[in-house]
C-alpha cells in the first residue's frame, strides 16, 4: 500500500472485511467501481420517466395542470403511507417516535390542503368543464391511496356510513365492515342497491387489496396503537393534539378545500349542481358534517363530534 494515505489504506481493510464476511471478493467489488459511471441528478430520480407520465386526453391545456396536481398529491399519499407503515410496524412504539411520524403526516397534509389553490384557481372554469367529459367516469374518488390513509388510521367500523355505523360496533367481520364503509354506500342507490360504474370498477381492481391489508391491520391501525399505549403515554398531551390535528387535517381541513373545487367548477350560479365523473350524489356525498368520518373517536367529546365539520356547511347555506 506504498504511496497510499493511512486513512484510504484503513477503509480498503475494512472494506475487504465486509466483501469477506459475505463471501464476496473486493477486487470484482473495486472493479465494479472502476467501470461504473458517475451518477447523475436525472437519473436517481428517473426524471425522464416523471415527466413523460402526463399524458392529456384532451387538447385542453389545463388538463395537463389536473393532470399533474394529481400525480404530486397521489405521491404525498405515498409518502404518508410510509410515515403510517412506519407506525404500526414499529415493535416499540416510543411516543416520541409515535409523535414525529403523526407530524411528518400532518405537514404533508398542510402542504395538501394549502397547495389545492392550483385546482381552485388554477384552471381556466371553461376548460376543465370540457376535458372533464373525456374521464367519464373516473375519479378521484378511485385513489386507492386516499382509501389506504384511512384503512392505516382506523377500525373499519369507524369508516362505516354515519347512519348505521352504530349498528356495526363490534363483533361484525372486517368483510362485512368493508361492504358497508361510507364511500361504498355515497356511491350507491340506496333504493335500488345498484352501484355507480365507478364503484363497480374500483372495487373490482382493489376489493381483495383493502381486505388483505384491513384483516392485517386488524388491532394494528394506527388508533389501535394509541389505545394499546401505557394510561401513561396515552395521557401525553402532545401526542393526543398530534392525532387530534390530523384527524381535522384529513377529516374536515382537506375535505373542505377539496369540496371548494367542486363548488367552483360544478355549481353554476342559479343552476342545479353538475353531476360529478364519479356519480356520487356530492353535495350530500362530500361534506365532512355529513360523512362524520373521525379516526381517533375517542380524543374528541360528544359536543365536537356532534359538531364534526358543521360550521363549513352554515357558511355555505348562508353564502
Ligand atoms: C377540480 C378539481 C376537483 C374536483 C371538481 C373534484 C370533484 C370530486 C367529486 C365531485 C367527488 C365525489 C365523487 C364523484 O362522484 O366523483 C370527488 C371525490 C374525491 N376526490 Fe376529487 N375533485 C377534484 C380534485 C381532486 C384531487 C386533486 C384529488 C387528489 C387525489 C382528489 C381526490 C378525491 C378523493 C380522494 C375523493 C373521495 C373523497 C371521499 O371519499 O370523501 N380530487 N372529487
């Protein structure tokens, strides 16, 4: 190693420990770092590949702005879905750790709800009502992601339809539990049982996902691990708040800015609500006081659950 620094001399002994720990051999090892190219910025994040996925259907521009929102929201849920994995499958949830994984969580829902301005006001009204046409009849309400954010957070039976959510407490299957969740029935005729195309499809190509991941987080969802913590750690302030704010981050904040957009583009002034691409009823279907979706029921009193979202509505009512 003549002509060599002492410190490089060190990190080769140590590298020919580790290849020989595994039965590999250094040299092919060095050789590799010989040929192998620099890395590039371009390549790491495949941005050749990212910017090639927006494809518009029509020649609207501004589809390709819808377009792209929803690919940059669809990879947040990702990354939320990380922070939520990270959570159950922690073998000792610190509440420290608990707590730093519920704000990763949070601020990217922030980032949600404080970037849907470039849905909001970001397109031009008459262009989207146009392209929107040509996606009949998908919808948002077919991310596989949004459904997952909830299955990670909670029972199954605190996602069933407000109305017979009740009747469903304890004891009842997660198949039975999943049949009735609030988005399965918002997407229903409730007088003929028949479901909107768009349901039919998702279900079609997620049904049997969702049900492998909810009979897995069974007692496992991220309010379970909260009511499994010490009276202790479940008195933390800290922590009740954190879950507490994103329960409104998801349940009522992103809700309310998503529903903005369907008032901006579907409510023309003096006419009936368009029908949305997926078919629900969404007046009724979106509001956060009409589905009472709360993921930590426990952290909130009678009076606040009762209240769930209300004000929005008398705001709209009065406008
Ligand atoms: C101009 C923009 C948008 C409009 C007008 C709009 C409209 C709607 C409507 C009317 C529904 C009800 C289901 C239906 O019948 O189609 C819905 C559901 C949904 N949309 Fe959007 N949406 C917009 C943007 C987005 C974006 C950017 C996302 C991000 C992924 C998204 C995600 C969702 C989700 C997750 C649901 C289901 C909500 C629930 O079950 O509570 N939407 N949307």
């Amino acid at each position: 190693m003549e002509g060599i620094a002492p410190e490089i001399a060190e990190k080769v002994r140590q590298l020919g420990e580790k290849f020989k720990n595994s039965g590999q051999d250094l040299g092919s090892y060095l050789d590799g770092l010989l040929y192998d190219k620099y890395l590039t910025y371009w390549d790491y994040i495949h941005l050749d590949t990212l910017l090639s996925l927006q494809n518009p259907k029509t020649h609207f521009p501004d589809e390709e702005i819808f377009i792209g929102y929803h690919q940059i929201t669809e990879i947040y849920f990702k990354l939320i879905i990380h922070e939520q994995k990270q959570i159950v499958e922690a073998e000792e949830l610190s509440v420290s750790f608990f707590i730093e994984k519920l704000n990763r969580i949070i601020r990217y829902f922030r980032i949600l709800a404080n970037s849907f301005d470039v849905m909001i006001r970001g397109m031009e009204r008459e262009q989207f009502l146009k392209f929107r046409m040509a996606l009949l009849p998908a919808s948002g309400f077919q991310s596989a992601q949004f459904r997952m954010i909830e299955i990670f957070s909670t029972p199954l039976e605190n996602l069933v339809h407000t109305d017979i959510r009740e009747n469903f407490r304890n004891h009842k299957s997660i198949e039975e539990l999943f049949e009735n969740v609030y988005w399965k029935r918002g997407a229903t005729d409730l007088e003929t049982g028949e479901k909107t195309l768009t349901l039919k499809q998702f279900e079609k190509k997620y049904t049997n996902r969702f049900l492998r991941s909810a009979n897995r987080l069974k007692q496992n969802t991220i309010y379970d691990k909260f009511q499994q913590l010490s009276v202790e750690d479940k008195d933390n302030n800290t922590l009740r708040e954190a879950l507490r704010t994103l329960d409104t981050a998801v349940n009522v904040n992103w809700l309310l800015v998503h529903i903005g957009a369907a008032q901006k583009y579907l409510i023309a002034k003096n006419k009936a609500a368009a029908p949305a691409t997926g078919g629900t009823n969404w007046k009724q279907f979106l509001p956060p006081s009409f589905q009472r979706i709360t993921f930590f029921p426990e952290l909130w009193s009678e009076e606040e659950l009762k209240e769930w979202g209300k004000h929005w509505v008398e705001e709209m009512i009065t406008q």
